[in-house]
C-alpha cells in the first residue's frame, strides 16, 4: 500500500471501525459452507507471512473451541500445499495419515477423515486456506462441489483482504506509523457532533490549506 | 529411451557429420534432410500410439512436494532431489532424504506408475523449505529439471505471481524446444496462473469418469484435455493409500499416457505428442 492509501486506510478505519465486522462476515462464510456442504466442520487458515505460520482465523464446528487463534508451519500438510501451489485439492480419508493429524488436529481429538481444501487468492498472493472437513461419507464427491468450494474460497478472499487492510489501518492508528496522528484526528473529528464538529472541521480545513501553501 | 540414444534436437534424418541445417530457414536442396523418419499411419489409434508400451526408459520428473520414495505403489526413484535458493539467488541442489512433507508428490507419481509402469520416476522437491521465496524454488526446480533432460515434467501445481509469468513462459519455452514435455495442471479457480495457460505446456483439467486411461480434447482452450480427477485412488504418506480428487490428479495420468506414447515412438517433438494425444483423445477418432 502507498503511503496514501495507508491514509486513506487508516481514516476510513478511524471512521468506521470495521475490523469485527469482517471477522464475522469470514465467520458466516465458514458457517455457511460447513452446511451447504453438510460436513462436520469448515475453517479458515490465514497465512502469517513473517512467522511462516497458517493460524485458524475462522471455526465452526468440530474443534471451534479449541481451534481458533491456533498456528502451524505454512509449508507443511494438505493446507501448506494448497497455499503454496495456490491449488485446490480434496482427499477423503487423511484419518490414516499420521503427519495432517498432527499437524491440524493436535489438541483438539478431532481427527477429520475427509478434508476439501481451496487457496484463498486475491490477484498475485496467496492469502491462506478455506478448508471443509468431513463431508458425508455417503455422498460422492462431483466436480460441481470443486466449484463450489471455489467460490466460496473467493468470496473467503476478499473478505481477508478487506479483514487484512482494516487490522493494518488498525495499526497505524495505534502509533505505528508517522501519519497515527491524522487518522486518530479525523477518528476523534467524526465522534464530535453539531457546531463542535463545524468547528473541528473548520480547524482542519485551514491546517490543510496552510500546509498546502507550505507545500508550495 | 528404450535401447537408443534420444534423437538431438532438429538431428532429423540428418547426415551423421553433416553440417546442421540453419535454423530458421530451409534452402530449396536442403529439404529432404528433414524428412521424418517414422512413418504416421492413416489413422492414428491408441494401439499404434502406445499399444505393447510400458514407459520403458522414458524419464519422468515429479515437480512437487517430494515423494515417498519406499512406498510399493511408487516403486522405487531413480532419483530425488530437493530445491533451495539461497541469499545471494544461488540455487542449491541436494539430494533428498525427506521424502514427501504433504503426500501429494507421492500421489501424482503412482498415478503416473500405475499408467506407464516401466518408466523412470525421479523427484524435485519445491515445497516444504519455507513458505517464503516458494516461487523463486519453483522456478530453480523447473530450470533444474529442465536442465536434467527429463522426458517428462509433471507439474500439479501453479504459481499466481505475476513476476514469476515472464521466467517461467521462457522455461516453459526452452523446455518445449529442447524436447522436455511439461504436463501442467490447469486451475479450476477464476483466478491467473501459470504455467497451465502457456501454449508450449500440456494443460490438464479433471473430468467425472473411472477410466484411467480416458481423456477428453477440449476444443475451447486454453484448458487442453481433460482426464481422470476425482475420486482416483492413489498411494499417500506412510505407505498407505487414499482417495483425491483435483486437477492436480488428472495431469500425471496425462503425463503416464505421454511416457507410455513416447515409449514407443521417442522420436516424438512435444508438437507431435500434442498431436498424438489429439488423434488419440476419447472424444476423437483414434481415441476409440
């Protein structure tokens, strides 16, 4: 992001505050694909670049609990391949695969036998994992269901982007970052009302036409 | 492959010692130094294509996360290598005792085994050191591949990143010229990746049916052919074996179909395989 837009990100979440928001709304995704794909639970990975790490970001069903907020290594497992080759993938009995159970269920009992996973991608990265688990045995897995598990992944994506630009506004407006200071002005401007507010915005209008002129 | 030594590139019908022809053009007394030894029957059929053939001696490469080199349905590696890239952009080469970190390699190479059971399997592990710099691994292993001379590259796997778009088209390109087949598994996501999109690759998406060895040309591109991708049982880590399905599982059995057809006639240029695998396509005539 520019640092404009960094700006620009940051006074519009000063403004609106919209981080829970899309933490719901990638929590209603979850809750819906666990059920139209009647499986026993669904989840959201998110990659955390610097730790190399996936975290659960979203649960619902088995493990909800205990799941959510807890990490492993990005490059291993059915979820480490799916990111890393940005290919969406199903296998449908990792219960005898000793390694994903380490790796997904560890803490939790719950030992998925049947795992549908898609990347989550925005134009040129990768931004972690949707993944469906134990769907029900009976029902045979169809192309159609691939699809499907695509659009979701979309819809997943572009709700962590909109998640990962407001917790990165967040940041700037809780002092790092040069520019904290306007976006907790314009945050502290919006909370005022009738003539305080005029005002307000009067003050910074005139700062911003003394720094235009300053600015040359 | 089998028992002779693969043809050199454009060494068509040429003299042994004579001078090689120019490589952009073709002098009028100069034309029957390419005319192509084998001969292509009336009808192109799958028995002519690959009838008798194991994929003996033909070479294939797994470009993936590493394969169980132990595992029964594997049957063994010629060899197995794994990728890094470090600070300086140096590409380091070691030899592999890892095996498979996500059991997805050890998968496409026994789908490739039980299609074309003579040939040679090796892999080129380029996941699993990192989640960071993944493309830039992808890449060195591809070129390694290349490099090697592998017959086949099987790649389930594709990059999104657009920088990667321009290194990777010109691999894809010089393997195409130096006779090295990239099988590349086509996204089934709306989203821009590569190396399935390029012209000089085999791209494979999944079609519904049981039939290994059945496979759809697909007259809309840039999607190829379309083989077997769901529901396919396939060897998996610890020497056991689960049910997949994904585009990632139709591209090595297209890749098993190509060891079996260059098998039995190594003369063939990836054009002419292409060409092979159209004629013999199940919803083409020789594919009946």
């Amino acid at each position: 992001m520019t640092d404009d837009g960094e700006l620009r990100a940051a006074v519009a979440s000063g403004v609106v505050g919209s981080t829970e928001s899309f933490q719901e709304l990638l929590g209603a995704i979850v809750h819906v694909a666990r059920s139209i794909f009647g499986a026993k639970a669904s989840s959201i990975l998110l990659l955390d670049e610097e730790a190399g790490e996936l975290v659960f970001e979203a649960v619902v069903g088995e493990g909800e609990e205990s799941l959510l907020g807890t990490r492993f290594p990005a490059d291993h497992g059915i979820a480490g391949w799916v990111l890393a080759t940005r290919t969406p993938l199903v296998i449908e009995d990792v219960e005898q695969d000793p390694r994903h159970a380490r790796d997904v269920a560890e803490g939790t009992g719950y030992v998925p036998k049947g795992i549908m996973a898609a990347p989550l991608l925005t134009e040129d990265a990768a931004l972690g994992v949707l993944s469906v688990l134990d769907r029900p045995e009976q029902s045979l897995f169809s192309l159609q269901e691939m699809e499907l598990l695509g659009l979701f992944a979309n819809q997943a994506a572009i709700a962590v982007d909109l998640l990962q630009r407001a917790r990165h506004a967040e940041r700037i407006l809780q002092d790092e970052g040069d520019l904290a200071v306007v976006a907790r002005l314009a945050a502290a401007v919006n909370a005022l009302e009738d003539e305080r507010r005029e005002a307000g915005l009067r003050l910074l209008r005139a700062l911003a036409a003394t720094l235009g002129d300053a600015g040359g | 492959m089998h028992d002779e030594a693969r043809p050199e590139v454009g060494a068509h019908a040429a003299e042994p010692g004579s001078r090689p022809l120019p490589a952009w053009s073709l002098p009028k007394d100069q034309a029957e130094r390419i005319a192509l030894p084998m001969e292509w029957p009336e009808r192109v059929d799958r028995e002519w294509a690959w009838g008798g053939s194991t994929g003996e001696g033909v070479r294939v490469c797994i470009l993936d996360s590493g394969v169980e080199p132990t595992h029964p349905l594997v049957g063994g590696l010629e060899s197995a290598v794994t990728i890094a890239v470090d600070e300086d952009g140096e590409t380091l080469v070691t030899e592999d005792d890892v095996g498979d970190l996500s059991g997805h390699g050890t998968a496409c190479a026994g789908i490739v085994r039980a299609v074309a059971p003579g040939c040679s399997l090796s892999s080129v592990r380029v996941l699993g050191q990192g989640f960071k710099g993944t493309g830039n691994i992808l890449l060195a292993g591809l070129r390694h591949a290349v490099d090697e001379g592998f017959d086949l590259i099987n790649m389930s796997l594709s990059t999104t990143k657009k920088p990667f778009a321009a290194i990777l088209h010109e691999l894809a390109d010089s393997a195409y010229f130096r006779r090295t087949v990239l099988v590349a598994s086509a996204h089934n996501m709306p989203v821009e990746s590569y190396p399935w999109k390029f012209s000089s690759v085999i791209s494979v998406g999944s079609h519904e049916e049981e039939d290994p060895l059945a496979f759809f040309y697909n007259p809309n591109p840039p999607v190829e052919f379309f083989a077997r991708g769901v529901g396919v049982e396939v060897p998996w880590l610890g020497g056991r074996s689960s049910v997949v399905s994904g585009n990632s599982f139709a591209t090595p059995h297209v890749t098993g179909i190509c060891a079996l057809i260059l098998a039995k006639h190594p003369e063939l240029t990836p054009f002419q395989l292409k060409n092979v695998l159209y004629l013999t396509a199940t919803n083409v005539g020789g594919g009946q």
